[in-house]
C-alpha cells in the first residue's frame, strides 16, 4: 500500500477544503468512481479512503503501487506511484549522483502527478539523523530540497484565485506552474514559462506584486551594465542577478561582493541606481 507521507494542508487556501481526516474504508461517489475507471481502466486491488474532502483511491496498476486522489465533485487531483531508483529518468538519476546529495541513502522514490501542475520526482534520502525530501523535474531541474521533518507536504495543488489564474495566463500564456507557496500575507507561485523559471508574488486577494526571474549577466541591458559599470560599484564582483517586475516598472536587482564587503543594488531599465537597505 501506498502511504501518502507528504500531504500539506495549506491553511491560507486549501484549509477551507480540507475539513478533517477520516480513514475508514468508504464508497466513492459515482463521479470519482467513473473518472478512476476511466484514468485506470487495468487497475486492481482497488480500495477507497476519504482523507477530509477527498476520496482516495488506492490500487495496483501496471505491476506499481499507486494512490489517486479525487475532490468531492470526481476531479482527479493527484497520483502518486511508488518507483525504484533504477526507474527514474537518466536525467533525475544524473542529476542526484552529480549533486549535493550524491552521497545520501535513498530511502525512498516517488513519481508525482498532478492536476495542472509540473509532474514531480521525489527522493527522500538520508545521511545519519539527517532526512532530506529532493524534487526534480523529469529534465533533472532539482526544484525543491528541505529537511523532511516528518511534517507534511504539499502534492495537492493549492486553489489559485482566479485574478492570480488570469494574470498568469495574460503575462505567461506558455507557462506550466511548479509550485505554490502560502503565507499569510503573499502567495507565491513557480512556474516554467518556456525554459526560464520565474516566481511570481501575488496578495492573498489576487493583487500582483512582482515576478523574479533569474539572470546572466550578458543578459542585462547595455544602459544597465553601462550604468553599474560607471557607478561606485563597478569594481564589484556580481554574485547574482534578479530581473524584477512590477506594476510599477522592471529593474535588476544585484548581489554584489568586494573585498570591503557585499552589497545589493537595484538598477531599473533607465540605468538609475539605488542601494537595497
């Protein structure tokens, strides 16, 4: 059986939909039933759960062990299916054995599928004590790691509002979301918009307040290169580069380093040039 290890409940967004954990065996409605059959049609030793609002199923399809997750209404949600680590992708596989966690004991494989989301690979490794959840993208894209505290994380695509929905699809009609991360005050959302990663923040009603993209540098304008350059920063090392935008205008933000200490600066398409406090 499939255990769900990694289920978040979102009290910003996702708490309303959630109303309690019950694991008692349940019928599903006929809405998830249909929608099941018609996504698993080969699947066997099929049992159903309700875990709050959702009904999930779990099953044995194609010789795997899976869990798929259905809302009230039958939408399919997300499925999870158990993999060994020989059946990652040789992108996933390359990508952990060439990173920071090549060394770590993987204890366990997941393959993650959800509704509207980037589809996840997800390793859980550990080195003595130390526990660590990984997320690649199935290119290798190591997109999340953070100690796994045996708290729950979030598969379950949060509710997005439909300004933040319209927004996305206005400014990055190509993009394909990562992530959603709450707090009380932003939501912040990873996407992919063609091959560039951005994240952008919105107001919990919807506002937008700025998208982060990250930048070489012989990506940045000549006028802002131009402008760092002549500027009391320009023997300054660049660490790092953020193109920002904002309702209000788009500039850079710079990570610099020098012998006399880091600084950041914002320099906006203009060439003006402001300290970051």
């Amino acid at each position: 059986m499939v255990t769900m290890k990694r289920i978040l409940v979102v009290p910003a967004l996702v708490g309303a939909l959630l109303t309690g954990c019950n694991d008692d065996t349940v019928e599903p409605t006929q809405q998830p039933d249909q929608v099941f059959a018609q996504l698993y049609p080969d699947a066997t030793d099929v049992e159903w759960e309700a875990e709050g609002e959702y009904r999930v199923a779990e099953f044995r399809d194609g010789g795997m062990e899976k869990e798929a997750w259905f809302d009230r209404a039958g939408a399919w949600q997300l499925t999870e299916t158990e993999l060994a680590y020989a059946d990652l992708p040789e992108a996933v596989r390359t990508a952990h054995e060439g990173g920071d966690f090549a060394a770590w004991t993987v204890d366990d494989v997941d393959f993650v599928e959800r509704n509207g989301r980037e589809s996840l690979y997800v390793l859980e490794v550990e080195r003595g004590n130390a526990e660590y959840d990984l997320y690649y993208l199935a290119d290798g894209t190591l997109v999340k790691a953070f100690p796994d505290n045996n708290n729950d994380n979030d598969y379950l695509p949060v509710v997005l509002p439909d300004a933040v929905t319209q927004l996305l699809n206005e400014r990055y009609p190509e993009h394909r979301i990562i992530d959603v991360e709450t707090d009380d005050n932003r939501i912040t959302v990873e996407l992919l918009d063609g091959n560039i990663r951005r994240d952008a923040d919105f107001a919990n009603d919807g506002t937008w307040v700025r998208t982060e993209t990250d930048v070489r540098l012989n990506e940045v304008p000549d006028a802002v290169l131009d402008a760092l350059a002549t500027s009391e920063y320009g023997a300054y090392t660049v660490d790092d580069i953020d193109f920002v935008e904002t309702p209000d205008g788009n500039y850079y933000h710079f990570e610099l380093e020098s012998r006399n200490g880091d600084v950041e600066i914002t320099i906006d398409e203009a060439g003006n040039i402001e300290p970051v406090n």
